[in-house]
C-alpha cells in the first residue's frame, strides 16, 4: 500500500521535529569557564577552549592542546564549568582523553565564558563563599606582618597565586619558614585559614574574593587568631626595669598598643634606660577571669596585644595601681 504523499511530509517533519527538541536537549548546558592542570597547580584555558570549540566539535585533549603544562609529571584534567537547568555543573575529562561539545550551547560560535569567573578548582563560585575575610597576617608567631592590603590586589588580579616572600615584597623572619593566616568569620564564627611558604592560596572559599571588597574593619585579632578586643585579661599597669629599677611605662604602652598589635619592645621602645648593663623586662599586670596575673617579656622580645581587652583601644590602666614589681599590692 501506498502511503499518500502529504503524510510522508508529516513524518518526515514530525521526525525533524524531534531532532531538533533533542538537539536542544543536549545543548542544555552553557559554559561559564574553564580550567586545565591539577589541584595545585592549573590554568585558564576558557580562551583557548573557546577557539578550538570554533574549529571543532570534538577533539582530542593534552598540554600540546592547549600549549602549557602547569604540573610537570603529573596527571592533568580539563575542567569546564558550567550552567544547566538545575543548576551549575562541572565536566571533567582526563588527560588524552576526547572533548565533545555537542551537549554544550553555542559551542561552535564560542559565545560563551565572558563573564569574570570567580569560581575555584573544585567548581564553587568565589563570590559565593561562605567566608568573608577580615585580615591577613604573614610571617611567623614572633615576627609577622599585615599583609591585608597586598592580598586584596593579589585577589583582584588572580583567583589563586602561589604564596612566599616575593608574594608580599619581604621576609618578615629570615631563615624561617613563613606562614600566611587569613583570618576570616564565616556561618559558625570565625575561623583562621593557614598557608605555608610556597604553598597556593585558592580564594575560592571566601566571598567577595574577587572584588577585593573586604577586610576594612579594624582588626584586633592576634597571630593566633583572638580578637583582641575580645581578650580576657584587662591590663592595670606596665613597669619595665629589673628588680632593682624600674619605671612605669603604663602611658606609653598605651600608646603603642594604639598604633600596633604587636611591637618589639625595648630601651629605645620606651625611650629610657632605667638600669644600664642589665637586662630589661616588661612587666604588665592585668586581671582576668581569675584574678590577677602578671605577663612578663624580656628586653628584645616581641609583645602582641591580642590576649589583652581593648588594646587597641588603650581604654585600660589603672591610675591609683599600688603593686610592686612582683605584682603584690603595696598598702
């Protein structure tokens, strides 16, 4: 039997039709960005990617691919984020392996991944990380530097860099090994993040990254990470000397405390040479949760504030202190 030839036209409609929806089907998915290399060490290839998608559907995938190989000996992976209707998504395909584009919308035009992406490694929007930062510090628990506002130009510039002294223009500590701390609140308070010398710092995690639009407040924290305004131990009174002189620095150290967290403290600090030949020590007395308590740092030391409520402040002191140099009340 002969089929008449207008439902031919209607099946063969009725099945473009279908190649077409299916098609669309397939092309559910917009790529945002991509990137090629390892968890340490990886690159943007969205530039690139977008001109071999122009050229070609499908093609085969390694360093020769896209001219670079960001971690020598080791295995690398493409890594294409992108956006689909229940939401975003990450597509990951080994090295050597074969990239197909036909789920991709708008492969061959390349119209795709203009945006600033601010996503991480691991495919998590930088902007919408849960941890906002509030300060950086660098170097080690006895010599360390501010270093918030170079990390918010290297944020600015690039999602993850690799971290060391030429990073922020100085050894704090030479012949130590370095660490970067961020310290930064998040849905359970704050929390400190820890980068040794050398390694790569991902600002994935942390929101507004990108945009550089953090760590304006006054921080008070300390190497540590308390705040400190937050510290528990209220100060009293300062004295430094030895047993047998001794001068009270109370006013000055409130001066220094308003101008630094943490200082290197000795005769020239306080302007004043109480015993010659000797070796000095501050003394400051402060009472805290348990009463009284007296911390003492040797000339040379360094001093942070951090354990201290209201150091930065300099709202502290005791004007009618009467304690000795042990720390005992004189009546």
């Amino acid at each position: 039997m002969r089929i008449p030839r207008i439902s031919r036209v209607a099946t063969a409609l009725a099945f473009f039709a279908a190649l077409s929806v299916s098609a669309a089907a397939a092309q559910q998915y917009e790529i945002l960005h991509a990137e090629y290399g390892t968890e340490r060490h990886h690159v943007d290839v969205s530039d690139r990617l977008r001109q071999l998608a122009r050229a070609d559907r499908v093609f085969r995938m390694g360093n020769s691919t896209f001219g670079i190989d960001p971690d020598h000996g080791h295995l690398k992976t493409l890594r294409i984020y992108a956006r689909g209707p229940e939401g975003e998504r990450m597509f990951e395909y080994q090295e050597g392996s074969t990239v197909d584009g036909a789920q991709f919308r708008g492969w061959a035009r390349g119209d795709w991944g203009q945006g600033r992406w601010q996503g991480g490694w691991n495919g998590n929007g930088g902007d919408a990380g849960q941890y906002v930062i509030l300060h950086a510090e660098y170097g080690t628990e006895r010599h360390h530097v501010d270093v918030t506002d170079r990390l918010r130009q290297l944020a600015r510039s690039d999602r993850a860099f690799r971290m060391g002294n030429s990073t922020f223009g100085f050894d704090p500590d030479h012949g130590q090994l370095k660490t970067l701390r961020i310290y930064a609140r998040g849905p359970e308070g704050d929390r400190m993040f820890e980068y040794r010398e050398g390694s790569t710092v991902d600002g994935s995690q942390f929101q507004g990254w990108g945009r550089g639009d953090w760590g304006q407040g006054g921080w008070q924290g300390g190497w540590n990470g308390s705040a400190g305004d937050a510290g528990q131990y209220v100060i009293l009174h300062a004295e430094y000397g030895t047993e047998r002189r001794h001068v009270d620095v109370t006013d000055r150290l409130r001066q220094l405390a308003r101008s630094d967290r943490t200082f290197r403290m000795g005769n020239s600090t306080f302007g004043i040479d109480p015993d010659h030949g000797r070796l000095k020590t501050l003394r400051i007395y402060a009472r805290g949760p348990e009463g009284e308590r007296m911390f003492e740092y040797r000339e040379g030391s360094t001093v942070d504030g951090s354990q201290f409520r209201g150091w930065g402040r300099g709202d502290w002191g005791d004007r009618n202190w009467n304690g000795g140099w042990d720390g005992g009340r004189s009546h």
